[in-house]
C-alpha cells in the first residue's frame, strides 16, 4: 500500500481548486491513491502546474495509459500518473474525450518520457495529441487501419479458417 | 573532433570547413550487438552518429489485449516473458498487485520466500547485463563465466516451479506448493560459492585498463533529464538520484532488510555498471538475511495465504474433499468477483520501477490491465545520450541501458 502524505494531498486538492475550478471534475481516493477527473482543455496546464510548483513537485510523470469506455459518452479516457519523488506521493489524473472529437492535448511539453507513451495510446485507440513531434504507430506496423486495443476490435481475428474452437471452451 | 561535428553538421557548408558525407546505417532488428529485437537507423558522418530513428514493436505480443481476456491467475505467464532475464521479478510483482486489488493478507513466511525468489532473479539479470557489456568492449569469456552462475539459479527455480527461463513462479497468495529439500539445498550452496565467483569477475573486468577506457565517460545523462525521461532503477541511480521503490515504497516486508541503495555520479556507462555490480552484492546479502529469518521461524509449512475464494486447494483435498472440490470449481469457473476498482502498484524490477495499473469492473478478467515497462520508457532517451558519439560507444550505451525487448514491447 502506499502511504498518503495528507498534508501534500490536501494542499494538492486546494491549489488544484484555487487554479483551475470547475475544471477539475471529481476528486476522490480510490484505495491509496488520489484521483483527479478533469477536463481535458487544461490537462497540460494542470500538468505544467503541478511541475512548477515548489511545494508539491510533481516532477515525475510514472505512466500514462488509455481506456475505452464504449458504454459512456466521453468514451476515451487518458490517466496520468505522477510521482513527486520529494514528498513521496503519487497521484492519479484521468480525463475523458468523445469519439468525435478524439484529440487531448500532448504533455510531450511538460515530461519527455510522454513521447513514446502518448504514440502507445495512439497506436492502441487513435487518439490524437495535439503538439506531439512525431505521433505515429510505435508498437504496431505501419499500415494497420484499426486501433486493436478498442473493445470493439475482438481479442482474435474471426476469419480464420484453420481454427475450430467449438469443442474448446472459452 | 566531437566540437566540430556539432558545429558543422550542415553538409552544404563548404566554405572553408570539411565536406560531411552522411551515410545511413541500418543497424538492424536482427544483430548480434543488439541483445533484442529493435532497430536503429543512424545517420553517420563517419564513425560519429549525427541522428538515429528508432523502431521497435517486432516482439508485440498484445499482452495487453491478451490480459483483457484472461482470468487473472492466467495472465501470470504472460508477466513472464516482459523481462524475460528476470521472469520471477514481473511475476511476483504482477501477483502482489492482483493481492492488492483483493485485498489478501500474505503471511510473513510467504514473503520471505518471495523475497529470496525476486533477489535471486535480481541478480541473474545484472549478472547477464554486466557481462554484456563485457561482450560488447571485447572480453567475450566473462559472460562465459557469469553463465554458470546464471545456471544455478536456474535450478534453485527449477525446484520451485519447474520452469528456469520463464517461470510463472508462484501463484495468487503465495506458492503452489512448498519447497522441497533439494531447493534449500541448492539455495545454501549458491549464496556460499557466489561471492567468490562474484570476484572473481570483478577482477576481470573492474580495474580492467582497456574497459575502463572504453566505458568512461560515455553514454552520459544529467539526472535532471533522466527524471524527466522518466527512468528508474540502475539507470536512474547511476545519475545521482536515489530512488528505489523498495526503499520509498516497501512492499512484501522489505523494510525489515538492511540493505544500501548504490548511487553513482556522472550517469556514464561505467557508473551504471559499478550500480549493477554493488546491487549484486546487496542482493546476496538480503538473500542471506531473508534465509536467516527463515530459519528463524518455527512455521516451516506455510506456503500460501489462508483464502480458500483465491487460493487453489491442495490437490489431494480436491479429490477426497467436499469444500474443497466446490472452492475449486468455483475459482476455475470464475464464479467468484472481484472487487471492483482500480489499483497501481510498483515494484523495484532488475530495469526499474515496474507497475501494473489493474481497472477491475468485477469480473472474471480485468477491464483494463496496464504494465508500466521500464524499458519502454527509458529506451526513449537513447538518441539523445549518443548524439555526436562513436559507433562504438553507442553500441556500449545500448548495452549497459539493459534493454530487453520483451519488456519494450510487451
């Protein structure tokens, strides 16, 4: 488990508050880890904040990943996960996009290590990032035209012929 | 001659300068001075690397998309084949996150063993990186030697689980069975006969004047860049930054260990392979404590935690047990949920901090099952840390970064 630095956390959720408003969306805690919803116009400005801060160091950018949620309507999410190495906390921020306006603005500004994180999710769910040097496949080949991790790509492909599954279970 | 690359990298700038005539050199997915599968196409002016593209994705094995599918005690063998140098490391850590999200009580026992098991693949994984990078200044006989060491681990996990490269060691809540005799046996003898041969490859390689030479001063980072590429682990601790994610974060009872956390200076390739060296010898010693804590205890049978909804009964039990025979069924036919939620969590991997972001929507399989690979993530800074170097020194750089293609595409 990791241990909540609560003084860090509620001066987070303070100054997140102070600064951005009714952008930030929902804030919980979810097991040992602050969450933060927020919108995604001031996802790069939160991040640029919380880098430059000098109390609360948000200096290191942990992982970022992607998730689809079809049944929603803000069906692509982005979820950051930082790390302020001096206050030993970490925290968790997601934002959410439609499927028509399939774009969240690049962190590549903020945090060099989101390069290469932000063509995995790309590559994964078409999602665009505006103010990327270089977004294109990393993982897959070139010239796929779908985005595997969506749930509606299907884990195998159904036009196989040389498989029959019917007496495996599954 | 490295100044004036620099500041003539324009080829049309003839007057009064050298003609540079840049030449692209495909050094290839398939190389043998690429230890993995992954490319680099370097624009050369000579011998000096002016820019380098990089394509990886030729080992993408979707785990991710895989993981979406999958009961969680059977995505244990796809954590594996990451980093398939350290495969006990990726497992247990995927499993103490899976415990994380249920919430299951690991006993003390349990995760000494597990500690013995995860430092033990600590060591095999510096043990094949340093010796690579041995094999790429030249002196091709020391990962000869360090192999026979890398074989006796390999039987201390044969005797656990009865793999030795990819392991799937362990299961949710602790092992499926506990060791036997002959595990102990070999475990005792390893962390005896270990420090010489540990010393001995010192005295081959450390003071070597040629390796010293040739490692030196190359493939530099600052520690300010290093953060902010997002490195962990020996590469991160050769810049000067102390961040273990045993230490920060203790998990499977590290803190109970005295061990010290090695940090080098200059982020070279020397201060990384001195990180490497000094964690070997750290890890023997918590190996050697977490035995002595071992022998220490009275309970010499526990090997998984008390959860009859998460934890497989014992075969015999199975067949001869009512309850038994129904907890297992249940647990095969995945008619027990999880909780509901998401966890994160990180261990300390041989490459740095390895993370299994976990979304569970309380099903069989998880809804989204994220691994932060430090490969991955670190590799991204290689361009930048050979730029106006040698060929030579690039493939050196390469090298000590420790970059096994399995955790880079996952």
């Amino acid at each position: 488990m990791f241990i909540i630095n609560q003084e860090i956390v509620e001066l987070t959720s303070e100054k997140l508050r102070q600064h951005f408003g009714e952008a930030i969306l929902t804030e919980e805690v979810e097991m040992d880890m602050p969450v933060y919803t927020v919108k995604k116009e001031i996802i790069v400005d939160l991040l640029r904040f919380l880098f430059d801060d000098e109390i609360l160091r948000y200096r290191f950018l942990t992982t970022m990943c992607g998730i689809h949620y079809p049944d929603n309507k803000q069906q692509f999410g982005v979820i950051y996960h930082l790390h302020s190495l001096e206050n030993n906390q970490r925290i968790r921020i997601k934002t959410f996009t439609t499927i028509e306006d399939i774009t969240i603005p690049s962190a590549t500004a903020v945090f060099a290590a989101a390069n290469w994180m932000e063509r995995e999710a790309y590559d994964f769910y078409g999602i665009q990032f505006p103010g990327h040097p270089n977004l294109k496949r990393i993982l897959n080949v070139e010239d796929m035209d779908y985005f595997p991790m969506r749930k509606e790509y299907p884990l195998e492909d159904g036009t196989r012929q040389d498989k029959n599954d019917d007496f495996f279970g599954r | 001659m490295k100044e004036d690359i620099q500041k003539n990298i324009d080829p049309g700038d003839v007057a009064g300068s050298e003609i540079h005539e840049f030449v692209t050199l495909n050094v290839g997915p398939t190389h043998p001075a690429t230890h993995g599968v992954f490319q680099n196409v370097m624009t050369m002016d000579g011998e000096y690397i002016v820019d380098t593209e990089q394509t990886i994705g030729y080992i993408h094995r979707a785990f991710e998309k895989i993981a979406e599918r999958r009961a969680y005690y059977q995505i244990l063998p796809l954590t594996d084949r990451m980093n398939y140098c350290s495969s006990p490391l990726n497992n247990t850590g995927y499993l103490m996150a899976v415990e994380k999200l249920l919430g299951l009580e690991i006993p003390k026992r349990v995760q000494y063993m597990r500690i013995i098991i995860m430092e033990l693949a600590r060591i095999a994984d510096h043990n094949v990186c340093n010796s690579v990078i041995g094999v790429d200044t030249g002196a091709l006989t020391v990962f000869t030697y360090m192999f026979q060491d890398r074989e006796k681990i390999y039987e201390i996990w044969e005797q656990v689980c009865g793999s030795r490269l990819t392991t799937s060691i362990g299961r949710i809540g602790g092992f499926e069975r506990n060791w036997n005799e002959k595990t102990w046996t070999l475990l005792r003898k390893f962390v005896k006969e270990y420090p010489k041969s540990l010393k001995e490859f010192e005295n081959l390689l450390m003071r070597n004047r040629i390796f010293l030479d040739r490692t030196v001063d190359v493939g530099a980072i600052s520690a300010e860049k290093a953060l902010n590429y997002g490195f962990t682990g020996p590469n991160l601790r050769a810049t000067g930054v102390d961040y273990d994610v045993r230490v920060t974060s203790p998990y499977c009872s590290y803190e109970e260990f005295d061990f010290i956390v090695p940090v080098g200076t200059t982020g070279d390739t020397h201060d990384r392979f001195m990180v490497r060296e000094e964690e070997m010898w750290q890890s023997l010693s918590i190996i050697n404590q977490a035995i002595a804590k071992l022998d220490a205890m009275d309970d010499k049978e526990t090997f998984n935690a008390d959860s009859k909804a998460y934890v497989m009964p014992a075969k015999e039990k199975v067949y001869n047990d009512m309850e038994a025979l129904i907890w297992h069924f249940k647990q095969v036919m995945g008619e027990i949920d999880p909780p509901k939620g998401e966890i994160y969590h990180a261990i300390e991997a041989g490459n740095g901090e390895l993370g299994f972001y976990i979304v569970s929507d309380g099903g069989r399989s998880p809804y989204r099952c994220h691994f932060r690979r430090p490969c991955f993530i670190y590799y991204q800074a290689y361009p930048e840390m050979i730029k106006g170097n040698l060929l030579s020194d690039a493939i050196i750089t390469l090298s000590s970064m420790n970059v096994i293609a399995g955790e880079l595409d996952a």
